[in-house]
C-alpha cells in the first residue's frame, strides 16, 4: 500500500500491483477526482477474463517526486482500492522494503 497524490491535490492510498499492466481505480475516487468516461476496454483480472471497464483520464499521479502526466485510468466498480499499474512505474527501478516503496527514474542507457 502507498499514498498517491492524484491531479496535485487529493491523496489516495492503492496497492502497487507490479501485474497492473494500467493504473486502475474506483468508481468513488473517478467522482471525487472528476474523472469521466472517455472509452472503454476490455481487461483481464485474476478472477475474469474480458472484464469491460470504463477508462478516463487522470491529469498527474505522483509519489515522492515520481510524476505521471495524463494517465489513463480503467474504471473498476468491483474494486474497494486503487491499483497502481506499471504505466506510471514502468520507467522507474522500484525497490519494495519491508516499510517502504522507493521509485528511482532509469538513467538513459
């Protein structure tokens, strides 16, 4: 579990699910955050396969100076708490410690 600061302003606590191809979220964060439909797709969950859920349109998520800009989010009702997917992490090295998650940009190679 980590905090996640959503659009500079409001703070979610998610799960960092290193499967999460996307970042994924509530139905109740998507209100509280405005975030809207814009499209949907299919997705493929540990429990389903084909899931169809609503994708929208974050404007910044950020941990401790990691910042991803307009990231889009799939829409889940099923879920009581965020995930946060690889398409924020994916370009950073993350090291998982017993109390802490530490997110550390690639250098170019």
């Amino acid at each position: 579990m980590i905090q996640v600061l959503f659009n500079g302003n409001q703070s979610y606590e998610m799960l960092v699910d290193t499967g999460a191809s996307n970042t994924v979220i509530t139905p109740v964060m998507a209100e509280l955050l405005g975030v809207l439909p814009t499209g949907r797709t299919k997705a493929d969950t540990p429990s389903q396969k084909g899931v169809e859920l609503d994708i929208g349109l974050v404007r910044s998520v950020s941990i401790d100076g990691a910042v991803a800009s307009n990231i889009p989010v799939a829409i889940a009702p099923a879920l009581d708490i965020g995930l946060l997917g690889q398409d924020f992490f994916g370009r950073y090295d993350v090291t998982i410690k017993q109390d802490v998650i530490e997110f550390r940009e690639r250098s170019a190679s």
